[in-house]
C-alpha cells in the first residue's frame, strides 16, 4: 500500500479493478482511506474528458477526517485502455459497478459523488439507477468571461 500526506492526515491507497462491459479493459481504481481512523464517509471523483484519476488529488488536501477518496480512471483516460469515451453516457454503467463494489465491501455509511465537467454528466446519468429519494444535489457550471 501507498501512503500520501495531506492536510496533517496520512491515507493509505488500496488499488483494485472493477469489470466493465468491455472484459478487457476494467476500470483501474483506488481508494485513499485516512491510516490510523475508520472512515464513514467516501466520496468519489469522476474526472473531467481530458483527466485522469490523478485529477482528484487536490482533494487529499480539501478532505476532512472521517472521508476516504475513491478516484479511478474513465473509459479511454489514463491507464484504461478503452478505446471509446461516450462523454458520461457508458461512463455512468461504470460507475454504477463501481457503487456495487462500494456497497459489497459494506465500509462507508455515506457516498459523496464529485463530478466535474465530462464526470458531472456521468454523475447525472448515473442518478437513474438509484432506488431511493435524492435529497440534496448541487450542480456547478463554470463562468464565462464577456469579451
């Protein structure tokens, strides 16, 4: 396991794969939880079209205790190797099988999904597999400047 620092806390990476419709390309993924505390809370960071999982790690810093950082690599960025990215779309089937195996490990009492730009459309699409009520979402769209 991998330790990064941040904000006075220390987090251990654990890595591991998730299967996706494409058998040959599962997603590469890993979880950031705080080293000597039992964490609750995961949030999960869906990058942006031209990112990576690398994108999340300015949130190491922004993170509480009490929250690990799940960050992974979408269809065709980074180290997956799809060949295809279908801009949020197939992206939310992913990850819908990464909630799966968030749920199966039965760790975290409460996700946080953090989308940003192609990843916020993913997060969206994804919002129609969900059996329960929605009771707060906060959707962020960035400013343009007037010439």
């Amino acid at each position: 396991m991998e330790k990064i620092s941040g904000n006075y806390i220390t987090y251990q990476r654990r890595d591991f794969l998730v299967n996706t419709d494409e058998e040959d390309h599962p997603l590469k993924c890993s979880i950031y939880d705080p080293e000597n505390e039992k964490s609750d809370n995961l949030m999960i960071y869906n990058h942006c079209f031209s990112g990576n999982k690398l994108e999340a790690m300015f949130l190491i810093d922004y993170l509480n205790k009490g929250y690990s950082l799940l960050t992974y690599d979408m269809r065709g960025a980074g180290n997956n190797q799809s060949k295809y990215v279908t801009l949020g779309l197939r992206e939310s089937e992913d990850l819908d099988r990464i909630m799966d195996y968030v749920e199966s490990e039965g760790l975290y009492k409460n996700v946080v999904l953090w989308g940003w730009s192609m990843g916020a459309v993913c997060v969206i699409h994804y919002l129609h597999y969900l059996d329960y009520h929605i009771l707060t979402m906060k959707v962020n769209k960035a400013k343009r400047k007037n010439s």
